[in-house]
C-alpha cells in the first residue's frame, strides 16, 4: 500500500488523473520527490524512454503500520499489492513543459485501493541560439572584435552587419537589440560592446555581444605663429637716467586641433608671455590626442634690442695741451661713459684707439668716441677736440760730445780735422739744415794750429725754438823747428792772369794752395809739402807769410 503524501494544489494537470486535491506519494518518513527532467535537445517536450524511467513509488507491502484517516488503530497489510500504471504502460508517453501528475494506483489482494501522484517537472534548460538571417554568407559575429580604423578627419568608423537572428526550442520572446542600428552606424574611436539580448518562454536568457574596436590613426595638428620678434624696450630716456630692463615679453598664438577632440590641448617649453633677454631661441609646442599621437610646431622668437646707448657726459670745450722739452705724455681728458637700456655697460671705443695721456703730435686732433651694446647698436658720436701745442726745440743727431784734438801735419801749420756730418730733426720729423750752412767748416777741412770753434745752429719749423751744437777742432803744432834749405822752383805749375783755381805748388817755401778765386776767398787748404825755391806768390792778392819753417802764400792782411 502507497504511503499517504501531503496535499497541495498542483500546477498542471495530470497525465492520467486530475483534480485538486491530490495525494502526493510519500510520507514523511520516506518522502517521495518530484520527478525533475530536462526538455529534449531541441524540443518543448520530454519522451520517456526506456532507460530513463519514471520510478514507481515504494509501497508498503509487508512491514509497519498505517493509520487511515477514519481510525486510530493500526491495521496490518499483506504483503501482495499491485501498482498500476507499471514502468512499461509509463514508457513512450511525451511530457509537455511543466509540471504533469502522474497517479499511481495500489490494490492489494483484498481488493483494498489506494492511490497517489508522482509530479513529472519537464524544464526547458536549453538557450536560445544565434545564427544569420538565411541566405547571409558573412560569419556570425558573436564573440568576435571587429577591429576598424577612424576615416579622415573624423573621429568614427562606419560598420554594418547582418542581424542575427535567435531561435529556441520552445518559445523566443522579443529579443532586447542596442542602439546601434545593423544597417549601419559610425563607430567611435575606442572599444564599442554591441549586445543582443533574448528570452525564450522558460526565462532563459541568451546573448550574442560582439566588440568594434575603432583605432584613432590621425595625428592632431598645431598651427603656431611661425616667427615672433619682440623688441627690447627703450626706457632709459635721453638722459639716461630711466630704469633698464634686460628683457622683453614674447608673445604668440597657437592652435591645436584633433578629429576626435573639440578642443585640443598643447605645451610650449616657453610659455606664451614670458620675459626673455635678447636673444634668438627655438620654441617647441606640443600636442598628443587620446590615442597617444604627437605633433609639433617649432617657433623662432627672438628678442632685439633697437635703442642705441646713451652718452651720459662728453667734453664740449676743446682741450689745449703744451709740450715742453723732457714731457713724457701727452694731453689728458676724462673718457665719456655711456649707458644702455639692456642694462648691461656698451663697449666705449675711441675711432683710433688714442687714450688720454697718448703723445700726440703737435696741431689739432679731433677725439672720436663711440659707444656700442651687445646688439650692435651705436649712440650718436661723441667728439671733441684737441689741440697740441709743441715748445720743444730741435733734436741734433751726431754732435761731437767733446772737442776733437789733432796735431798739426809735418812740417805745417794745419791740419785736417773730421767728425760725422751734423743735422737735427724737429718734433714732427722734419730733416733740418744748419743755419748759414755755406758758411760753415765742413768735416775734412784743414784747421791753423790754435782753437778753432765750431758751431752748427738749427731752429725748429715747429715750434721755431733753437738748438746748437758747439765744440771746437784744436790743433795742436807738436813739430821741432829746423834750418830751411836752398830751394829751387821747377816751374812745373803756371800762374794764370786771373789767379782763379790757380794751384801754387813748391812756392814761398814750399806750401800747396787752393784758391778760390782772385779776391782771395779761402776754399780749402791743400798738403803741405815741404819744399824750397824762390819765395814769391804768382797772385798779387797773395804774400808769402810765415815763420822760419814754413811760409806760405797766404791773402794779404
């Protein structure tokens, strides 16, 4: 006999008996469990086959007890009991989904019945499935990542596909689509989830998700002002008592654009406005997208400084300097100083290098100072001018430092006397002559015995001061007297008329003469050679003069 299960109401209906309430076999000592099932593969329903049974519930056919219902006392069963429906009638018979009650039926040999359900659960574990639409040749993309680029100056790719379609074995309800439409759609740059969505009858859920990953492959641009100049600002003054600045602001536009940024973002290693000093410099700017693409733009910036220096003082009298015999320098000034509005001190330079203590030659000389800054920039001239006055006499070269001493030729009252020739030069170079130079002896020539002085004046065409060169040629007659012998005149020399250039050989004792002309004007004395003969002179201006020794026809007196 089938144990007594509890009642409740069913859900389906049964196979072979209906109606609520039922006996569900079992008890609770050995509770019998709803018989749990899967649909077929592809099917809404569950065939029983041989092999995969309903199992008959258990009856109580020889041991323990049962309590009926209309009384308290226990009754004994036989062991005899039949069971209908048996395994075998249960075979072939198809399960729908759900849940189907199956009413089992127990007599025993006393004909005494009882009965029970044994649920049947049919469940539809199976998902939906996903394929193309018929006559698609394209794969079916679930799963798959569709990997595409941006096209040009856009930020999207464009992509269509077939829509898949889902199918069940029981029941597709209407399946959740995304928002990206299968006819065609631009794709962002970045990864795109598309996912489709399904529900069949039994609540199983299916989904067909598929990635687009959409590459950005263009870079960003940046367009800059190529070339920026900025000039130094000039706030020194005239005067140049303002404040200097060594810098000026530098200033520049640029602009950066993206096909998937709407407002592109740079940096500049120089930030636009910064102070830079003068100079030329190289300004980078930089931009990178999302994607990590990078472009540049370089700028060439320079600073220039366009303002001159400025003289702060520069003489405006003319300066006068004397030069006097023994000065080792020259005339002096003060040497201008000049700003500049880079802050920085410009190069003062004279035209010809002079400085102030620079001997300079006599006259005037104009003073030329530039000043120039970093840039090249020059300041108006500062010129001035100086005059040079010299008080200084001429220099003689080769004046004899002492008295030149020679001893009288033999047998004669003269002798020759030699030195190197004497000139003088003034302070601006000029080669001068002596004074009366005609007039003066001349190195070579024969001086009497005695002192003679000499003197060589010269006068500067400068400064017209004076310098002289004195000393004198002693001669000195260091020869014995002796007896003069009896001479004879030869005639080999002829007296002319005039007397001019008349050379008196072996005459009035023997002495040589040159004459200059008949007036008796010395030009110089010749040799002495001792010699006698007739004691005469062929020139009436002329008479044999002299002492024991020597005589020699010499101008009269």
């Amino acid at each position: 006999i089938l144990s007594l299960a509890l009642l409740f109401t069913v859900s389906q209906g049964s196979l072979l008996n209906s109606g609520t309430p039922v006996n569900y076999c079992g008890n609770g000592t050995n509770p019998m469990a709803p018989i749990v099932v899967s649909a077929d593969p592809g099917s809404c329903t569950w065939l029983n086959q041989k092999g995969i049974n309903i199992i008959q519930p258990p009856t109580i056919d020889n041991t323990g007890s049962y309590n009926p219902s209309k009384s308290g006392t226990p009754e004994e069963f036989g062991r005899e009991v039949s069971v209908t429906p048996t395994i075998e009638e249960l075979e072939g018979i198809t399960y729908a989904i759900g849940t189907t009650n199956v009413e089992f039926t127990a007599k025993d040999k006393y004909g005494r019945v009882n009965s029970c359900v044994v649920p049947v659960v049919v469940e539809d574990t199976e998902l939906p499935q996903w394929s193309q639409p018929a006559g698609s040749t394209s794969p079916l993309l679930c799963g798959s990542i569709i990997k595409l680029q941006t096209e040009k100056d856009k930020c999207t790719a464009f992509f269509k596909y077939a829509l898949p379609i889902a199918t069940d074995n029981c029941k597709v309800l209407t399946p959740q689509t995304p928002s990206h439409p299968a006819e065609g759609f631009n794709y962002p740059a970045g990864m795109t989830v598309v996912e489709y969505k399904v529900l069949d009858s039994a609540a199983n859920a299916a989904k067909c998700e598929f990635h687009i990953d959409v590459k950005d492959i263009q870079a960003p641009t940046i367009t800059c002002d190529p070339e920026v100049i900025s000039v130094l600002p000039n706030n020194i003054g005239i005067d140049g008592k303002g404040q200097c600045t060594d810098k000026a602001m530098v200033n520049y536009k640029c602009v950066a654009a993206d096909n998937c940024e709407d407002k592109q973002t740079f940096s500049c290693n120089i930030p636009t406005g910064s102070q830079l000093g003068v100079g030329s410099y190289k300004i980078t700017c930089d931009t990178t997208d999302q994607a990590g693409h990078k472009s540049s733009f370089t700028i060439d910036a320079k600073v220039d400084d366009r303002s001159p220096p400025v003289f702060l003082s520069c003489p405006s009298a003319p300066i006068t300097h004397t030069i006097m015999d023994g000065d080792s320098f020259g005339p002096m000034w003060q040497i201008p100083k000049a700003v500049d509005n880079s802050c920085e001190p410009p190069t003062v330079s004279e035209s010809k290098n002079r400085k102030p203590g620079d001997f300079m030659s006599p006259g005037s000389h104009q003073i030329t100072y530039t000043a120039t800054d970093k840039s090249g920039n020059s300041a108006p001239e500062c010129t001035f001018l100086v005059t040079v006055i010299d008080h200084r006499a001429p220099t003689i070269n080769n004046c004899p430092t002492k008295n030149i001493v020679v001893a009288a030729d033999m047998h004669a009252t003269v002798a020759r006397a030699t030195w190197t020739a004497i000139n003088a030069t003034d302070t601006n170079g000029n080669l001068l002559v002596a004074q009366n130079i005609d007039k003066l002896p001349k190195s070579g020539m024969h001086f009497h015995v005695g002192i003679n002085p000499v003197e060589f004046k010269f006068k500067s065409l400068v400064s017209g001061k004076e310098s002289s060169c004195q000393f004198s040629v002693i001669v000195n007659d260091a020869e014995r007297p002796v007896p003069l012998k009896q001479a004879t005149d030869t005639s080999m020399f002829k007296c002319t008329k005039s007397g001019e250039y008349v050379k008196n050989h072996r005459q009035c004792g023997g002495l040589f003469l040159t004459l200059k002309s008949r007036n008796g004007h010395l030009n110089n004395l010749g040799d002495v050679v001792p010699y006698s003969g007739p004691v005469r002179c062929c020139n009436d201006n002329f008479e044999c003069r002299g002492d024991d020794m020597y005589k020699a026809c010499l101008p009269k007196v």
